[in-house]
C-alpha cells in the first residue's frame, strides 16, 4: 500500500503518513504499515531517533471514518475489535520504540491523530496547527489511552479541556500547555524536529539507552526519585566505560 514511508539517514528515521487524498486518517493497513516501520527501525542499531510526520499539509485526520463505521455496527464483533486493536496498537507501537521520537505537526492532528502526537517523545507543531481531540463532537468515548496521554503530557486540567470539553487548540496553545515543546511556523516545523532528532542520531547507542531510562522515569507512571537514580545507574556506568575506551591510549 504504501501509505506509510520510511527513510533512514544519519541516525535518523523520518516516518512519512503519505496519505493525503484523506489527510493521512489511519486505516487498518495503514496502521499495519506503521508498526512495520518502527519494527524495521528497531531491528537496526544507527536509529537514535524518528520523526513522524503527515504528507499534505496535514498530520493525521484520526481513524478512517470506513473503520468507526464498521466498528459502530457490532462493536463487540470479533471483526471490529482487531480492527480497533490494531490503530491502538500503532500508537503503542510508536511509544515503544527504541528509538527517541518526535512528532512534527503541520494542520490537524484529530482523535487518533491526536493520540499518535501524543505517543511520541516530544513535539514540534505549527504555530498554526490544529490539535483536536474530536471525539466528543461525533459522539464517540475517546479511546486509545487518550485521557492519560493528554495528561502525562499537560496535567489535569488541560486533559479536562481538550479530551472531556472537546476544547480545540492551536499550535501557540498546545506549546503553553505543555502538549507540545515548541511552536514554529508552518514551513519550519520539520527543519526543527530534524535538527533536534539529528543530536540523538549522531550517537544511536546512547540515544536508545537514554530514551529506555527518559521512559521509564517519566511514566506513566512516573517513578519517585530514588528509582530514578537506580535506573540511571547501569545505563551511566555503560557510557562512562564507553567513553574511556574511546580515548586514545
């Protein structure tokens, strides 16, 4: 299918939803493709990072509307809850990664499309932006984890508003909130989040190492600080020896 590219230069993989004939909205295959790219940027030891990113002007227009309208006819249907399982499991596909990820936003990102935002590491959105939770205008209970992604990532009160009172965003906002690390204009946004994912390609084996550590201190759940330390341990006295061997004798 095709919906789904992956291209992979120094250290960095750059995963393209190229589907904008329906603003990248995710199909079954679709989700399919993107697990297949990060199990292919998983199976390779020169990823530090990836950046994910929608084709067209768009990021991704949430779930194929053919997949809710299947699901809505017999939502216990065998049927229907893989084909569910399977765009939940591209999200968690994506924040398990080996690899840092980056999400670089350009115009709507919408329910699942918002949840695949959320998914990753960190965020470089548009100014402009549209950063929609989208279930409550259609009539559908948020799933795929979205209350706590929106929450680990602003708090409380700003998952209250986006995911339960159905707020929309822009890009300025969702930076203020947290939701994202910066905001820049339009034509900028997949220049910065190359720049940034480029530190951690320069150094795969670090970046992976760090990034296992980043997640499992950050959450959710989020580890007190004396977990913290130990997790941190092994990981620095690896790198500590690495960086000894490497000087010159």
């Amino acid at each position: 299918m095709n919906e789904v590219q992956c291209e992979i230069s120094d250290g960095v993989a750059v995963v393209t939803l190229a589907a904008p004939q329906r603003r990248n909205a995710l199909t079954v295959g679709m989700a399919a493709e993107l697990m297949a790219a990060f199990d292919e940027i998983d199976a390779r030891d020169d990823v530090g990072a990836a950046v994910v990113r929608g084709s067209g002007g768009s990021f991704c227009a949430g779930a194929d509307l053919g997949v809710l309208a299947d699901a809505s006819q017999d939502p216990l249907d065998d049927d229907a809850q893989r084909d569910i399982d399977a765009l939940y499991g591209s999200f968690l596909r994506v924040g398990r990664s080996r690899a840092a990820t980056i999400a670089a936003v350009r115009g709507p990102a919408v329910g699942a499309g918002m949840n695949l935002v959320m998914a990753t590491d960190l965020r470089i959105v548009a100014r402009d932006a549209r950063l929609i939770s989208g279930f409550l205008r259609i009539g559908v209970h948020p799933g795929g984890g979205h209350f706590t992604l929106l929450t680990r990532a602003a708090g409380r009160d700003a998952a209250a508003a986006v995911g339960l009172f159905g707020q929309e965003i822009d890009g300025e906002r969702a930076a203020e909130l947290g939701l994202a690390w910066q905001a820049v204009e339009d034509a900028d946004v997949e220049a910065v989040a190359l720049q940034i994912a480029g530190r951690l390609g320069k150094d795969p084996a670090l970046a992976r190492r760090m990034t296992a550590s980043f997640r499992r201190e950050a959450g959710p759940p989020a580890t007190s600080w004396d977990v913290g330390l130990e997790v941190e341990r092994g990981p620095q006295m690896w790198s500590f020896r690495r960086r000894a061997q490497a000087r010159p004798a």
